[in-house]
C-alpha cells in the first residue's frame, strides 16, 4: 500500500438498524488485536477513539420513514469531517462501524477530500444488500438499508448534502458484489442507477475473480483510486454469525479473503470501512475476528 500510516477511527452508531449490537462493534474489532496486527504489517497505527454518537433510548424516533434521521446526520457529518482530515494528511482512513449508515459520513468525507484536488472516487460495496432504498421505498424506514443512494445523491438532503455537494460518487464509478436480498422496490433503483451489480448467481457462475476484477475496473476507471466499504453480512452467516441482518447463501472464508488479496494486489484503496459486526448475535468473536483477518489480507498479509 501507498500509504504507510493508517488512521483507525470508531463509528459505534446503530440509530439505522432494527437490531441492537452493532454500536459494540469497533470495540470488539480492536479487541480481535486489529491495532497490533496491522502493526505487525509495518504500518504506524494510531488509533483516534471513537465519533460520538447517542443512544437510542435518549432520543426520538422521528420519521417513521427515516427513523432517527437528525442524529444520524449528525453523527454522519462528524464522521465525514474526521475522514477529510484524515484524508488530507495522506493517512489512510480505517473506519469501524456501527450499522452501515455510516457509510454516508465515510465516503462524503472522502469524496470532499478529493474533489478539493478536483479528483472522483470510486466505490466498492461489498454486502448482501443494495442498500439503496430511499425513505420512500424503504419497508422499515431504517437509514442502514439507504446509505449507497445517499453517496449517489438521492435520499434526504441532511444525508445527500453533506459538505455542499451531491452526488460524492459518480454510478458509473460504484460497483456492488454479493448481492442476494434486495427489496422489491429497490431493484428497480439498482438497475436504473447506473451502478454496476454483482449478485452471488455471478459468482456462482464466473468464479469471484473474475467478478473482482471487473468490479476493480469500474471503481478505478478515470478516478484517483476508491473506498471500501465492507458489510460482514456479504459472509455466509456459517462463517459470520454476529451480523444483524444474516442471509444465507453468502461468500465463503475463501472467498472472502481472495477479494480482499485482490483488492491489494490492486493497490488503489484509498480509504476502508467494516460495519454490521454485532458482538450480541456473535460466537465467540468469531465475526470481528474474521474482520480483522479481512481487513489485514487487504492491507498487504499474504500467505507466504
């Protein structure tokens, strides 16, 4: 990797999720030795704590069709201007979720960071699902399930319009892999976005590979290099119990880390996020445990 000083930063929001769990996510990622074994590496690795965040049972619902949309917002922008300066000062962000909300704050920090050089990112979504509903579309309401339309630009304005500016990603620029439960009134939104979308039939029939290096060629095609944006419930729940919103049929251990050694093999991320870890639903920390092996194949651990 480029980078040899990697900033980790917590984001233990869970305001967009059904289930409760997934705000003790960063805790039980860094208790798996994720510090040590990035530095272990040779990366330098400071670990910045955690964005603030409240609770959910100081705070009002509100929208029934955004639920908890002012805090999330909130602590959205908080996180995106953490990542900026992260960003800015050449580190690379390693941002632990929480629930995938977070993504919003993650990828308009990043977003901001490089439009000021008048650059574009690309996205990578790795997640069992689109998460590209809208507060009209969405059967819950929850914002976890509408992170990747707010980084395209549709969704509530407190969400799309952090930093000043919308779209953060261009579709053309974002590509999704593992995709296995989408919403009925979402699969429309994903196939008219202009994104470019992988579900576990393309695995199943073209091998991960290929499908990585396809998903590769979007994110990196004329941008200064993309985000990762890792959802543990892309596993198969065999492997990954501790999510909140398990689907069988997912990725395998193997799978999981070839995607993550060909993303290094690429060396262009330039910024990473794993979210949905939730200790509550977990074994044994089996699931930050196998985040922490995810996140330290992608950042140069290779076999021999």
């Amino acid at each position: 990797m480029h980078h040899s000083r990697i900033k980790i930063l917590g984001a233990p929001l869970d305001l967009g999720a059904s289930r409760r769990g997934v705000d003790m996510g960063p805790s039980a990622l860094r208790l798996a030795s994720l510090n040590a074994k990035l530095e272990a590496l040779g990366y330098q690795v400071e670990d910045l704590g955690n964005v603030a965040v409240v609770q959910q049972e100081s705070t009002p619902t509100g929208r029934e069709n955004a639920k908890y949309l002012p805090q999330i917002a909130r602590s959205c922008d908080a996180l995106a201007q953490a990542v900026d300066r992260i960003a800015e000062a050449g580190d690379f962000p390693l941002i632990l979720g929480g629930d995938h909300s977070v993504a919003i704050g993650t990828v308009a920090g990043l977003a901001h960071t490089f439009r000021k050089k008048e650059q574009q990112i690309g996205v990578l979504w790795i997640d069992a699902h689109s998460d590209m509903n809208t507060p009209e579309t969405s059967p819950s309401g929850n914002i976890h399930g509408m992170p990747l339309a707010c980084c395209l630009g549709s969704g509530p304005k407190e969400l799309t319009g952090i930093f000043g500016f919308a779209p953060k990603v261009e579709p053309r620029n974002v590509a999704l892999i593992g995709l296995r439960d989408v919403d009925k009134t979402e699969r429309e939104l994903v196939r008219e976005s202009g994104v470019t979308a992988f579900t576990m039939r393309d695995i199943d029939e073209r091998g991960l590979r290929s499908v990585m290096l396809e998903a590769l060629a979007v994110v990196n095609d004329n941008t200064a290099g993309f985000h990762l944006s890792f959802d543990m419930d892309v596993l198969d729940p065999d492997e990954a119990p501790g999510v909140g919103t398990p689907v069988r049929g997912g990725i395998t251990y193997r799978e999981a880390h070839l995607a993550m050694e060909t993303i290094c093999d690429c060396d262009r991320m330039v910024s990473m996020e794993v979210v949905e870890v939730n200790p509550v639903l977990d074994i044994s920390n089996r699931t930050a445990l196998l985040a922490v092996e995810l996140i330290t194949s992608a950042m140069g651990k290779k076999i021999l």
